[in-house]
C-alpha cells in the first residue's frame, strides 16, 4: 500500500482524531466524517490508522471510503465547485454552468486544478430544488445561478476569467 510521505507530517492529528474514539467499528463511518470534514479528503495514511485502532482490515476500511460519494480518496482543490444535476436543476441548464466551469477552471467534473487551487464535482440534488440551478462553493449556495453569474463566482474565491482560473 503506497502512502504518500507528506501524509505523514499530520500524523499526530489523525491519531488524535482516530483514538479520540473508542476502539469499536461501530464508529468508523463517525472516524471518517471527522477526518474528511477535516483534511477534505481521506489520507491513506489516516485509513491505515483507523483500521489498526477498531480492528476492521485496512482493504475493508479503503472499500468503505470508495463506496461513500462523500469521502474523496484525494486531496481536494482549496475551493470545491458542487454544482447539482439532479431532475430540477439539470431541466434548468445545470449543464451549461458544468461547462462553463470547464471552460474557466480548465477541470472537468471529478477533478482537480494541478495547483491544488480548484476542485469540480457534480451533485444528485442538494434538496433545494426552487432555486434551480444551485451551486455550493465551499459550503456557500448558490441558487438560479446564470452562466453569466459564473466568472462573477470564481473571482469570489480568488479566481480570473476567461481560460483557466487564477491565471
Ligand atoms: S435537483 Fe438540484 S437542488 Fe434538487
């Protein structure tokens, strides 16, 4: 199993974390929040931990992470682009704005900017159907957003327009 080394400088946090639980594996989904609220992501390093700590095999552990849309196996961009395409918002162009990001981000759906800066994903519905098409940045809703809204978006996370942001 590869662990990248740079995992390693928060390993002291992941303990703390980790052990801040008791050892049963009727918390490992609760683990793995605190984690990914925490670091955006689930370092392989943290999983190895969490399965020493409850007892659950590591391939057990990493099946889990995969399984869940909510943890990401990667670190993610400094600023998280969700844009929902569920029924409501996809009948109301969630498309467009998807391809916009694409256009300035230079990321498609699932990826991250090689800065490490942005991050793009696409959602099922985010429940807040009225105001479609909805976006989240960073935890921030966004509702009936236009794609001539979008540039206005990225500059409010530090990004430019036109090509790839924060060039
Ligand atoms: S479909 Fe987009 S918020 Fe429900």
């Amino acid at each position: 199993m590869y662990i990248d080394p740079r995992e390693y400088e928060y390993h002291s946090e992941y303990e703390r974390m980790i052990k801040a639980y008791p050892p049963e594996q009727r918390y490992l989904l609760a683990i793995m929040q605190d984690i990914q609220k925490e670091f955006h992501y689930l370092p392989r390093l943290a999983l190895k931990i969490i399965s020493q700590h409850i007892g659950v095999p590591f391939s057990k552990v990493y099946a889990i992470a995969s399984f869940y849309k909510a943890f990401s196996l990667v670190p993610k961009g400094r600023v998280v682009f969700r844009v929902c395409d569920g029924t409501a918002c996809h009948i109301k162009n969630s498309e467009t704005l998807i391809d916009q990001l694409h256009k300035q981000l230079g990321i498609g759906p699932g990826e991250t900017s090689a800065d490490g800066e942005y991050s793009l994903e696409t959602v099922n519905c985010l429940g807040a159907c009225a105001l479609a098409p909805v976006m989240v940045v960073n935890g921030k809703v966004y509702g009936k957003v236009g794609p001539s809204s979008i540039e206005k978006i990225i500059k409010e996370y530090g990004g430019c327009c036109h090509g790839q942001a924060g060039k």
